[in-house]
C-alpha cells in the first residue's frame, strides 16, 4: 500500500469511522480500523459488532492519491492522536511489510503494528438488503433526535431500547419508549419505493448514525435485511444490527378524548420547568394549570420550595393539576423543533400528551403522571 493524502481529508474519515471503534473490546481486531487502498480510492471501516461504519474516500488525483494497493488494520486511537498531531498538511501511508503502517508528513513518521484485514468483519452482502426507502437527511435527523431521547437505557427489557421504524408505502413511523415517556413521529416518504417493513434499531446507533448526516440536502438510503439496517449517504455507509422482539403496541396507549389543552411558549416553558426541577424531590414537579397561566411548583423537605408561572397562549377546557417527572419533561421540550406547544391533559391516572404546536410537524410525546398525597 502506498497512499498520498491530504490531512484533512483523513481525518474526516477517520472521525467518522471512529465512532464504531469498540474501544474495551476483548477482541483486539475490534479496536482498530480497517484500512483498504484499491484503484477507486481508500475505504476506511470500524466496527463494534453491532453497528459496523464504512467511509469511502474516491481517489481524485488532488487530495488523495493511491499509488499501490493494500490493506491493513490498525489501532484506532493511536492511529487518530499520530494524524491529528502531524503539522504537514500532507500524509503518506505506506505498507512495506506485511503489518507494519509507516505514516510520513513532513519531518515525522511513525511505523503502527497492525492485523490482518481479512480477519476484520466485513459487512453484509447488498444483495441480502430486499426493502429499500429514501429520505431526507434534515428531517430523518430532527426525527431521530426528537424519538431517540425517550428509549430506555435499561436492558430489562431490550426492545425499549430501540427505535421502533414501520414503513408502509410512503410513510415512516417511528416510535421510542422507556415505559414512563413515549415518542412517536410520523414522516411522509416523497421517494416512496412502496416497500413495507418493521425494524427495532438500538437508540444509541441512530444517535451516532444522525450526527453523520450532516448535508441537510441530501438523501439517505435505508435498507433493511433480516436482522440488519443499512444506512447509505454520501460515501458513508453504516449497518446496524437489529433488535429482535415485538415492539409494544402504542394503539391503546394515547387517549382518546382530552378535558383540557394548553398552548404555550415552548422556550418560556423550558425555562420554568429547569428552573422548579432545581428543588424538585426525586424530579417531581407539579404543573397547576389556571385560565390565562401554568403554574410549576416543587419542593424538597428541609431545603426549600420553588414557584414559578408562564402564561398561556390559549386554553381550552377545565384546568388540571398533575405531577410529573421534571427532567423527563425537560428532555422532550430541550428536543422539540417547534415555537410553541400544545398540553393535553386527559384526566389524573392518564398520560400527558406533549404536541408542537405546527400542522406540518406530525409528533406526539406521552410522560405519565405520578401520583402524589397532594
């Protein structure tokens, strides 16, 4: 392998591919990246098992240049502090023998011990990726930030870990829960391949997936096989494990009929909801909700007591009075992508229903009460 390269250019790929690097991983071939110089360009892949990166860099004859093929697998970290470090803003990558990597830049070069690149995992075949859609990378990303931050953290019960996707035809569902909280958002799909699926994606892969897809104009491709998803945009390329069990149905879950409604500033709301959560025992605040204002109230015994109001922009129907966790309150307004939002309150023993107050925006969030003496 010998490669000419602009530091830059490396570096990007490195970034991205490094978010698959399994760092305490007791397999070694893991914790490095695999390296591999063709005729079209580099590809550079990591992988933890369960969501595998791909980052191809196209050989342009400017930035990059490969000279002679090969491939290598080499340690992440080391590899990624030795670029970063380097003051030339070209690198040589160059494999003389078998596993040995000398990166040259200027007056430096460093010599990395690497593997085998046939022992790397390789990804799926695409002929196994039958259900195909497109869709766009600002609305896919603003989906996944939106519904990911309600998925349970807890392994108790794995599929509430994952991101529920159901695509019929020219619409995706995506659907996140933690038993307490539930997310749900409708995208409809104008690149329709009128393919249907069902796929549970770990919550913690989308996250890294979303921060990738940074050119809010471009499309991404999603495939789905038997127990893997795909992601493809832009020279990147990211598969996923699936997770497998029956996603809880959400069907019996959202209320029907409501006795009250609010509308509000969603800011204004944030603001009083982290500012009574500071002295709320164990997160419980209390919202009061009156005409004209929403009162938020807490309190932690022998430390004090908090109050604070926001006005409302309209209400609708008698007032409520519920008790909720704080901070799960402050996690969907921090992420909602609306001015304001509407409250729906369909009595004391059902959940809160949370809505961005825009026709376009199809999202919903459920936080169930908690029950108090007061």
């Amino acid at each position: 392998m010998l490669v000419q390269i602009r530091k830059d250019t490396l570096i990007n790929a490195v970034q991205h591919v490094l978010r698959a690097v399994a760092v305490n991983s007791p397999i070694p071939i893991l914790q490095g990246i695999d390296i591999h110089a063709g005729t079209d360009g580099i590809i550079l892949t990591a992988s933890n098992i369960s969501m595998t990166i791909q980052y191809k860099i196209p050989q342009d004859n400017v930035s990059t240049t490969v000279q002679r093929a090969g491939a290598v697998v080499i340690p992440a970290r080391y590899f990624y502090d030795v670029i970063r470090k380097l003051n030339n803003e070209v690198v040589v990558l160059e494999l003389k023998d078998k596993l040995v990597l000398t990166v040259m830049s200027g007056g430096s070069r460093v010599s990395l011990c690497g593997m085998d690149s046939t022992e790397f995992p390789s990804l799926n075949n695409e002929e196994l990726y039958s259900k195909r859609m497109q869709i766009n990378n600002l609305m896919f990303r603003s989906a996944i930030k939106q519904v990911a931050i309600v998925a349970s953290t807890s392994e108790t019960r794995p599929v509430l870990t994952g991101v529920f996707f159901e695509c019929d035809n020219d619409s995706l569902n995506l659907i996140a829960t933690d038993g307490i909280r539930l997310a749900y958002q409708n995208l409809h799909n104008k690149n329709s391949s009128n393919d249907n699926f069902k796929a549970i994606i770990p919550a913690k892969n989308l996250y890294e997936i979303s921060k990738m897809l940074i050119d809010d104009d471009v499309t991404t491709e999603i495939e789905v096989s038997g127990n893997r998803i795909q992601f493809k945009a832009s020279g990147l390329k990211v598969q996923s494990a699936l997770i497998d069990g029956t996603f809880p149905s959400i069907k019996n879950v959202v209320p029907k009929s409501y006795l009250c409604e609010i509308l509000v500033n969603r800011i204004g709301l944030l603001q009083a909801v982290e500012c009574v959560t500071v002295l709320a025992s164990e997160s419980v605040i209390k919202l009061v909700a009156d005409p004209n204002k929403l009162k938020l109230l807490s309190s932690t015994a022998e430390v004090g007591d908090i109050e604070n109001e926001v006005s409302l922009m309209e209400m609708l129907g008698d007032g409520f009075n519920i008790s909720l966790n704080g901070k799960f309150l402050i996690d969907i307004l921090r992420n909602c992508d609306c001015t304001s939002l509407r409250l729906k309150y369909a009595g004391k023993n059902n959940p809160i229903a949370v809505l961005p107050n825009d026709s376009g925006i199809s999202t919903l969030f459920l936080i169930t009460p908690i029950r108090t003496h007061t």
